[in-house]
C-alpha cells in the first residue's frame, strides 16, 4: 500500500514538473531562496518593539505643535511634498475625500496605523489588488498547465479579483479585532498602575506618561494608547477631545468607562484614584467572571473531543484482549 501511495506521488509531481518549463523552474526557484533568505534574515535581526511607537508619538507631537503655531500652514507644505506613486493614483480617483475615506482612516487608527500614508497604501491597495489577484490566479493556472476555456478563465479571474477585493478589508478588520483584543486583557493592568500613579500625587498627564513608560514592553498597545493621549492632554487645548479621541482610536467599551470617568473627574473634579480605584476593580471582576465562564463550557466542550478520541481508545484497550482471545479460542 505504501509503496502504491509513494509511487502515485511520484508520478503525480513528475507529471506537475513536465508541464513546467526550464525558465518557470528558474523563476520559482529563485523565488524561493528570496523567500527563504527574507525568513532568515527576520529571524536573526533583532526588532525593537519600542521604536516605531515612539516615533509615531514624536510625529504626532510635531503635528500637534504645528497645527498649534501655523492653523491653517499644514495642508499647503503636505502638498509642496512630493508625492510617490500611490499618492498620485488615489488622488486621481478621489479616494481620499469623502465621508468613506474618513471612516477607513478611523479603522486604521483603530488598528493603531495613524499617519495618513498608511491611508493612501491601504486605499492603493484597495484599488490595485483586484488586478494583481486576478491576474495571479490566471498565471497561476497557466503554469500549472490547465487549458481552460472561456468560461472557466472568467470564473478564475473572477474569483481571484474578489480574493484581492476583499482580502485588504479582511486582514484590517481582523487585525483590529486582535488589537482590540490586546487592549482589553492589558486595561484592568494599566488602571492598577494609574491608581498607583494618582495615589502618588501625579497629575493624569504625568500619571498617563509613567504608566505607558512602565508598560512599554509588557503591554504594548495600551502603552501606545496611553502616551498618545498624553501626548495629546499636553498639545490640544480642549482636554475633553483628547480624551474622546481615545475612543475613536479604539472604541471598547471598557475604554469608553475609562474616558468617561476621566471626563468627569477633569469637569467636575472628582478624585482620581477613586474612580480608576472602583474601574479596575470592577474590570478585575469581570475579567474572573469570563475566566471562570470559559471553566464552565470547558466540560461540554470536552464531551466530544472524549467521545471521539479517548473513549474508542479506551474501549481497544480494555476489550481488545478479551476479544483477541474469544477469536483464538473460535480458531
């Protein structure tokens, strides 16, 4: 039977590697080693999970600043800049005016891609990645040297321009999702750490600041939030946006607590450490009510995985010989 399995393989892959020719070999090949020499070297170099974020908070702090000196000088020296190709491209259709266009660029900043080139790259890709995916799909099958007809060459072409339609849409949401995820396991943490800060005596400036720098390494996504509202508590002058701007960026609702409760301690006065106090423990609560959820589905869902898996092999052990030996005895 193996040796069936082996040689049907063998036929198969001799039969794939005929319909390539000597250039297609080459091609993929080479493609090969270039992907495997970029795996290496990701692997080797080291990457430094701080310095993207602090970038993007001095970017943000210059943008600020700017907007502050010169009101109305930002847009004119964004345009005197000189614009790549994908710029060129996007703004011929128009694609960054528009409600739509704002709203993908708060679902990049949700995902936490904040400058506005990442906007014209998503929006480039949007537009661009239909073709590509569609004409991949027909040299894919073209190399693998299936004679289609035309019928057939639509249904290909079709299916791989909704591939490349979507996949951008795709990969946004569910990186937003796990971002999401992130920020919600990391909070009740950070809330712990600002109570700490409060009860010190630090203003929430300065109580925001420390509490990204300690999580800077633990907690990311929560670390970046953090300095960016802090960032923005210092430049903006209306401290009630900067705070709100904290749910467009990631709109949870435990974070939306959290920006409310800060919102009325900064209007009303209220006692900070108080009311991060009652919110971390009322996350820290809900966070235990979910683990132990989780605890309680953990049997039914092991129900099936036992039936299949364990019980039949139970059942071969402890029957097995006893049938072994009736059949001996029957011979």
């Amino acid at each position: 039977m193996n040796q069936l399995l082996t040689g049907s393989l063998r036929d198969i892959l001799t039969s794939m590697l005929s319909n390539f020719g000597d250039g297609e070999i080459a091609i993929f090949g080479a493609v090969s080693v270039f992907l495997t020499m970029i795996a290496l070297a990701r692997a080797f170099i080291p990457k430094d999970p701080m310095a993207a974020r602090v970038k993007s908070h001095q970017q943000r702090r210059q943008h600020l600043l700017q907007k502050i000196l010169n009101p109305g000088d930002t847009d004119t020296k964004a345009k005197k800049t000189s614009v790549n190709v994908m710029r060129r491209l996007v703004e011929r259709f128009k694609l960054t005016r528009g409600s739509e266009a704002r709203q993908t660029s708060d679902k990049l900043a949700q995902a936490g891609w904040r400058s506005r080139d990442m906007l014209v790259v998503y929006l480039a890709a949007r537009l661009v990645m239909p073709f590509i995916a569609g004409a991949g799909a027909l040299l894919f099958v073209t190399m693998l040297g299936a004679h289609l007809s035309t019928m057939n060459t639509v249904l290909v072409a079709g299916a791989g321009v909704l591939v490349g339609g979507y996949s951008p849409v795709i990969y946004l949401k569910n990186f937003v999702a796990r971002r999401y995820q992130k920020l919600k396991r990391q909070l009740p943490d950070g809330l712990d750490l600002m109570v700490i800060c409060a009860e010190a005596g630090l203003s929430l400036d300065a109580a925001l600041t420390r509490v990204a720098r300690e999580l800077g390494s633990a907690a990311p996504e929560l670390a970046d939030e953090l300095g960016l509202t802090a960032i923005e508590l210092g430049f903006l002058p209306n401290r009630r946006q900067a705070l709100l701007n904290v749910v467009r960026r990631a709109d949870l609702p435990a974070l939306r607590a959290v920006t409310n409760t800060l919102t009325q301690t900064e209007r009303y006065g209220t006692p900070l450490a108080h009311s991060l106090r009652v919110l971390a423990a009322e996350f820290r609560d809900e966070r235990m009510m979910k683990a132990e959820e989780k605890a309680a589905r953990l049997p039914a869902i092991m129900t099936v995985p036992m039936i299949l898996f364990i019980l039949p092999a139970l059942f071969v052990v402890l029957i097995g010989p006893a049938i072994i030996q009736v059949l001996d005895t029957f011979k």
